[in-house]
C-alpha cells in the first residue's frame, strides 16, 4: 500500500507515515501464510518430511507467531498514535464505507469505533444520504491525487478537510484516507487579521489624506514664510537705508560695549566708521564720574520701563566736550545683556543756545530789577515825597485861612484824606517793585514783614518758617529770587486757590536752600494746568520755573483737585544766574 501526499497539517504527517508503515506490515503477512500455506500442501501429498525438515517448520512457525505478535503491537502502538491526533483520521473503502477510525474522529459525533466501521461517512458527519458535492475524498478517489477543501459546518465551525488515496503493490486505488482538522480558531484569527488589516488600511489612508493635507499647508506655510521672509529682507534693508541715512547717531551697546554704531553718530564724534566697535563706551564719556553716574541713573529705568534717556556730555576724537540727548532702548527688557539700542543727538548748539538765552534772560531780569529799583526810588523820593507835601498844604491851608467856609473846609479833609491814600498806595508800590528791607534787612526779614502785610490786607493766616537760613551765604540773585516766588506765590493763593491758610518755610540744605509753599486751597491738575498755562497766558507758575531754572534750580508741584497745593523749590544758595 502506497500514499503520495504532498501537503499535511499538524499531525498528518505522523499519521502517513505510520499508516504506510501498518500497510507494509500487513501486506508481507498475507504473502507469507500464502506461501506458507502452498508449501505444506505440496509436502503432504508427495511425501513425508524427514526429522529434519519437521523442525524446521516447527522453528519457522515459532518465527511467524513471533512475527505475528510483534505486528500486532506495532498495529496496537500506530493505532494509539493515529487515536492520539487532534486530527479525524478516517480510513474508506472506494465505495465510502468506514474502515477505521481514529478516536478523534467517532468522538465527534460520540460514537464508538463499532459503530462508525462500515458506515459511509457522509451519513455519519454529514447527515447526508449522498456525498458532499465538494468531497475531497471523492475528488481524490477520482483524480487519484490528494485532494483538500476548507468547509463551514451549520453549527459555524471550519474544517479542513484532506482526501488522500490509498494505493496497493500495483499502484491501484483500494482505499482513501479522509484527515479532518478544526481550523475555526485559525478562521477568526485570518478574519481578525482581516479586519485589522482592513482598519489599517484605512487609517493609512487617512493618515495618507492627513498627511497629504498637511503636505500641502506645509507648502502654503513655505511659501508664505518665503513671502515673509523676502518681505522681512526687503524691510531689513529699508531699515538699515534709514539707519544709515538718518541724522541721529544710532548704534547697539552690549554690557557697555560698543557693538555697532551708524554713520551718523561716528560722524558726531569725528571717528571712522567701525572705530568704536569692540570699545568700552567709557572712552567717549567726559570724565569716570559721568560715565558711572549714566549708568547708575538710566539702567535702572531702561530696566524697569524698557526705554530711558538722559542727558550727558561725551568726548569727541579731537577732545571737543560736547553734550548729547541719549535713549537707550532695550532688546529685551527682562535681560539687557543682550543689548541696548541707543539713539543721540548733539545737543551743543542746543545747550548753547539755552545758555544765551538764559544770560539774556538774566540780563532782562537784571534790568527788570533796576528798573524797579529805580522807579522805587523816584516813587518814594520824588511821588511820595511830592504828595506828602501837598497834603501838608491841605492841611495847613485852613489853618491860614480862618475865612474858609465849613463846607469848604469839609472838602478840603476829603481832598487831605485822598492824598494820604494815595501816598500809602504809592509807597506800596515802590515796596513791591523793590522793597528796601531787603538791602538792609536781608530776605528772611523782608519776607515775614511781607507776608504779615499780605496777610492783613488779603484776609489769610499765613505761617513763615524760616529756619537757620545764614543771609551772609546768600547773593543777590538769590535773595531777589526767593521774594518773588514768595510774592508770586501768594499772589497765586489769592487769586487761584480760594485757599484760607498758606504756609511757607525756608531751610537751608548746603549748598542749596529750600523754599517750601503750602496752601489748603482747591488745588488743580498740575499736568493740565501747565499745557494751557501757554494758550491762557497765565504765567505765573511758567515765570516761577523759569527763574528757578535761571539760578539752576529745580521746582516740584504737587496738587490734586480738592487737596491743597504743595510747591517745592530748591535753588542754590550763591550760584549765579546760569549762562551768565
């Protein structure tokens, strides 16, 4: 017996190999009991066998039963293998009928062996009174080749199913072996793959679109960033045509180093351009105390606010001291060692011009003074004195002149009456113009005899304060200075305040002196009053700036609506007028 296969699953092998291995075994007993069988039948009716030849027989008989016993534990041994496989192994006659079958095979249809053996297998498994129309038994029996079929059962299992033929010594067809394996478990497995494969299939695709979408708003980035950095090379040059054209001096400073400077701002200080660069911008300033004093007063401020300026003076190449307007703005507020973008102006012709006009201004103030100084004198020596003498004569007159009617006489007082008002308010004033006191009784003298006059003229409580103040470390300018922002002051208090108590308090702070002026008036908005102090010609604080600033002095107000008035004025103490 021969089987040719040429595919097997799990077991299958085994099991072909076994079931060829029983084929051989019970082929060649067959041909020996044949054969055994003719000999002694030959023997008999010739003659009988010598003592010999009956031993002989009797130890090959002994041979054979010793044969027989062992094919029938090989059979035993192969058939406990084949019952032993999870495949049905079902042995079939040509026309269908069960031969054998493994243990496998008869449990599932619970079954014994007896009751399967010369049954035909489709009525067993199947059901069926025909054979299955896809059979690979059948297919094989006809075809003479091993035959296979994948096939679902009603109850929803698959099954492989192989069909081998079984041939004899002659290469005939004598029987067909049906192998049957469950493979449902590898049919959810192949439909599970499917299905993941299909869904990853799926998301590929649409990662596929994801990405190609993307692809393209990639591109349309790329092509905006392009536009945009093109834009940004274009305004990058417009910048850097502006910069180098433009007449302020504009360079960037890191940790105090010059990194880069435009053209206009070597040409300021008279040095080829990138000279500066790499250098310490301690070497343009005038002095160490001025650079350290910029550093000290603008960094903090740049720091705090991204943005600062101040007012310096630097060193040109050829030593020239000039004095520059300087902004510093920072790359970036939150670490300014990554740099500073500074922008200056000379500011020379500037401060010169300011100094001039200062010295004209002292000039102006100066003959201002001595005009008032002059038309003082001429009001109290000639005016007054003149009046006074007229007022004599009207008094004297009805005296001389006993004849004078009452009525007459009553006119007369009047007219006398008149005349003495007039002399005060020409003898006040001279005092404004020039009070006297202030040449002979110093400043602190002639203020509180001026703010006690005031105070009982205009109906005020007005406190004078003046604290250590030594007249003698006084100049003129700065005595003069001090009365009339006290008289212009207290003019304010009365006409803008509607203030009833006014202070004011003089303390010297070397080399300066300080002038205080309160109020509890109605107070204002100082940022609005100052803008249309300009357009409403009311120059009363503008005048009192401008005299502080004339003596190099500085004046702070403090005033909110409702809250009083706070004038705060330091000036030095024998500093002339600046420019002069």
């Amino acid at each position: 017996m021969v089987i040719k296969t040429r595919r097997t699953y799990g077991h299958g092998m085994a099991f072909v190999v076994c079931f060829y291995c029983y084929g051989l075994y019970r082929s060649a007993s067959v041909a020996f009991f044949k054969a055994l069988e003719d000999f002694l039948m030959a023997v008999k009716t010739t003659y009988d066998e010598p003592a010999e030849r009956l031993n002989k027989l009797e130890g090959e008989s002994s041979a054979r039963r010793q044969a027989e016993e062992g094919a029938q534990r090989t059979e035993q041994e192969m058939r406990a293998i084949l019952d032993s496989l999870l495949e049905h192994v079902v042995y079939q006659d040509t026309d269908m009928n069960v031969v054998w079958a493994n243990q496998t095979a008869c449990s599932s249809v619970g079954k014994t062996r007896q009751d399967i053996v010369g049954r035909r297998c489709y009525e067993i498994w199947a059901g069926r009174e025909s054979a299955c129309e896809d059979c690979p038994v059948v297919k094989a029996r006809d075809t003479g080749k091993p035959e296979t079929v994948e096939r679902m059962t009603p109850d929803g299992r698959w099954w492989y199913i192989q069909g081998y033929p079984v041939r004899d010594d002659h290469g005939h067809i004598v029987g067909m072996t049906e192998l049957t394996l469950d493979i449902t478990e590898r049919k959810e497995a192949e439909v599970a793959l499917r299905a993941a494969r299909d869904g990853l299939q799926q998301r590929v695709e649409e990662r596929t679109c994801e990405l190609l979408s993307r692809n393209e708003q990639l591109k349309l980035e790329i092509k905006e960033r392009k536009r945009a950095e093109k834009a940004l090379r274009d305004s990058e040059k417009t910048l850097r045509a502006i910069v180098a054209a433009s007449p302020v001096g504009i360079g960037l400073v890191q940790d105090r180093i010059i990194k880069w400077g435009n053209r206009a701002l070597y040409n300021m200080l008279g040095y080829e351009e990138g000279a500066l660069e790499g250098i310490n911008a301690k070497m343009i300033y005038a002095n160490r105390d001025e650079y350290e004093r910029v550093g000290r007063d603008l960094y903090p401020v740049v720091e705090a606010k991204g943005i600062g300026h101040v007012e310096t003076k630097w060193v040109a190449k050829d030593g020239a001291v000039l004095d520059f307007y300087v902004q510093l703005t920072a790359l970036d507020r939150g670490d300014l060692s990554k740099g500073v973008i500074v922008a200056a102006m000379d500011i020379t012709q500037r401060k010169q011009a300011e100094d001039q006009i200062r010295a004209l201004s002292h000039q102006l103030l100066q003959a201002q003074e001595v005009e008032r100084q002059r038309l003082a004198y001429d009001l109290h020596d000639n005016l007054a004195q003149d009046l006074s003498a007229l007022k004599i004569a009207f008094d004297l007159f009805c005296d001389h002149h006993p004849e004078i009617s009452s009525g007459a006489r009553q006119k007369m007082s009047e007219l006398s009456k008149g005349l003495g008002g007039g002399i005060l308010a020409v003898r006040d004033l001279a005092y404004d113009l020039h009070p006297p006191s202030l040449d002979e009784a110093g400043v602190v003298d002639t203020l509180e005899e001026y703010c006690q006059e005031y105070a009982s003229k205009n109906d005020l409580k007005i406190e004078f304060f003046p604290v250590g103040v030594d007249e003698s470390e006084l100049n003129w300018d700065t005595k003069i200075t001090l009365y009339r922002l006290v008289q212009e002051a207290l003019s304010n208090v009365k006409k803008h305040a509607d203030a009833s108590r006014a202070s004011i308090r003089l303390v010297p702070s070397f080399p300066n002196i300080l002038l205080r002026v309160e109020d509890d008036g109605m107070g204002f908005d100082v940022a609005a009053r100052l803008a249309s102090a300009h357009y409403e010609k009311r120059l009363g604080l503008l005048g009192m700036k401008e005299r502080v600033a004339l003596l190099g002095g500085t004046m702070e107000i403090q005033s909110r609506p409702g809250q009083g008035t706070k004038i705060f004025i330091e000036v030095p103490c024998g500093g002339n007028y600046h420019g002069q």
